[in-house]
C-alpha cells in the first residue's frame, strides 16, 4: 500500500490493499441508463460543429499546433487545439485529448500522441480551461462540478461528455482521414479520464482509449471518502441534498465502464487526495472489453521518482495503442 508524508485531514490511500481496490464493484446502472446516454449521444452527432482552424500557433515534435473552435450541443462554440503532422505529411492515426479539472489553458509542453502521423483534437469543455468559458458555466471545479446537478438533464457534466463527442465530429471534418468508424483513439486524465469513460460506450469512432486516474467512479462510495478534489464538493452537496444520488447514477463512470468493450489502458493510483483510488479502481474492474492495468504509486501528488513514473506511462501509453493503432 502507497504511502507518503503528507498533511492532508484524510488517508489519500483510503486503507485499501491493492487487492482490495481490484475488488472495488460496480454500481448497478438505472434501468433507462443506455436509453439516457444514446438520445444525447445522437444529439451531439446531429450537430453541425462547424469547425474553424486558427493559425499554426506552435511546431513541435513533428506537428503543427493550430487554434480551433467547433459547436457543440445547446449551439455553444468552444475552442481548444488542433495538432496536425507537419510537412504535410499523411495522417493515419487520430485522437481526442480530455483534460483535467484544472481545464486547459494551453495545448502544454507535451503533447501526448502515442503513435506517429497522427492527428489531434485538444478540446477544453464548457466552462473550463482558456478557450471553454461559457457565461453563466463556473470555471472553478469546485463549482462547476455542481452546475446543473439537480437535475439529469440539466447537469453539466452530461453536456462535457456532449463536447468531446462533437469535438470528434470537429477533426473527422477537418481531418477527413479520420471520419468514420474505428478511426480514433481517446486520452483523457482525472475529470477528462470521467468524462472519456461515459462518453465511450456509445460512440463507434473510437477503437482504443487509454484513462489516467478517472475520476467520477462509483459515486456511492466516492460520497462516502473524503479528497481533495471537485468529489468534496459533491459531498457537501449530497449532505444537504441527498436526492442528489438519483442524478449521480447517470453520470458513474464505472456504471459506465461497463459498458466499454474496446480496447482500454487504465492508469489508476494506489495513493491519490483529489480522485480517490477506489472509484478509479471501479472504472478499470468494471470494463467490459479488453483491458490492461497500469497501476501508479500516486496521483495528483508530487513524490520522489514521479518523472521516471510519467516516463513509464508514455511508454506504456505507446505500446499499447501501437498493438492496436486507432
């Protein structure tokens, strides 16, 4: 079991044994959840994303960094980046890239393609990162993770989900190589790794994902551990409004998971204050397809040897989509 110096009020490694969080289960879904997730899922394919590329704003590790904005659901336009190979040389691979609850302010020093001549969409969601500010969408993730929560059809959360298909709808127009099914793979950390895993189950386009430490995994015990993260939120929230468990249901990403029947990496932390392992550890016991587990001493921690860890999951992060190139 992880264990570090640290001050937080809690254990970040919740007491459980890496045997334990193997064992974590699956909550059972509502009985209308796929009828839930497919309307809205043909929802964001009928848009017309209308994507505009900016400008090469960057050039680095043999691609072109542009600007773009697309539409989503609701007729919001949002923006992100578009990574495409320079030179003009051909694209055989595609993927989606989510973010974390921090949003994204710029595409970073690193842009994780796990494969050459591949292309990217880097979206930032409603109400996060510099190019997803919404009026009226909190920008915190203490907030923003309470938009909308009242109800299933109002929370925000649904609607991220929504952007990043439509944001898969942005690069196969722009990037016609990549339209059609099984032509993309997803990334997504934390809140994008939650996101990645709800969005999945519904949308042919992707033949792989991989899923670093994601959040949103079997609510009814994250309501029951304390973190550091947007999930604190949530619980304070459920201890005054505990209805609030029915809308929950829709949006676990393990529930979810288990609906997953492609190809999945899952990065998931023994010791971790913001995104507690048991609910990471749900999404990867509850997939449903082929899977692989990559287990890390930490997340969303600074500790001795986390550069050679990150290094690892690079690695690990290649080979895997190099067996089963999207």
């Amino acid at each position: 079991m992880a264990s570090y110096v640290h001050d937080f009020p809690f254990d970040p490694a919740h007491g459980r044994s890496l045997d334990e969080l193997k064992a974590v289960p699956v909550p059972p879904a509502p009985d209308d959840f796929a009828d839930f997730w497919r309307a809205r899922y043909d929802a964001a394919r009928a848009v017309a994303t209308d994507p505009e590329v900016g400008p090469v704003e960057d050039e680095r590790d043999g691609v072109r960094v542009h600007g773009v904005t697309y539409t989503s659901v609701g007729g919001v336009r949002l923006g992100g980046w578009l990574a495409v190979p320079a030179e003009g040389a051909p694209v055989r691979h595609g993927f989606v890239i989510g973010h974390g609850y921090g949003g994204r302010q710029e595409p970073g020093p690193d842009i994780p393609l796990p494969l050459p001549s591949s292309a990217a969409i880097l979206p930032c969601v409603r109400g996060m990162g510099a190019r997803g500010l919404v009026p009226g969408i909190p920008d915190v993730s203490a907030e923003h993770v309470l938009h909308g929560i009242e109800s299933r059809d109002t929370y925000v959360i649904g609607d991220c989900v929504a952007d990043l298909w439509c944001a898969a709808s942005a690069l196969g127009e722009l990037v016609p190589e990549l339209a059609g099914a099984g032509r993309l793979g997803y990334l997504g950390e934390s809140f994008g790794g939650g996101l990645g895993a709800l969005a999945l189950p519904w949308d042919e386009r992707f033949a792989a994902a991989q899923l670093t430490v994601p959040t949103f995994g079997n609510h009814p015990l994250r309501l029951t551990l304390p973190c550091a993260g947007s999930g604190e939120s949530v619980r304070g929230y459920h201890r005054a409004h505990p209805e609030v468990v029915e809308v929950l249901r829709y949006f676990d990403a393990a529930t979810a998971a288990g609906l997953i029947e492609l190809p999945t990496l899952v990065a998931a932390a023994l010791f971790d204050p913001s995104v507690p392992p048991p609910g990471q550890f749900a999404v990867y016991n509850a997939l449903a397809g082929e899977r692989e587990l990559l287990v890390l001493p930490a997340g969303h921690f600074a500790y001795e040897g986390l550069e050679q860890d990150v290094a690892g999951l690079v690695a690990a992060r290649r080979a895997f989509f190099g067996k089963r190139p999207a």
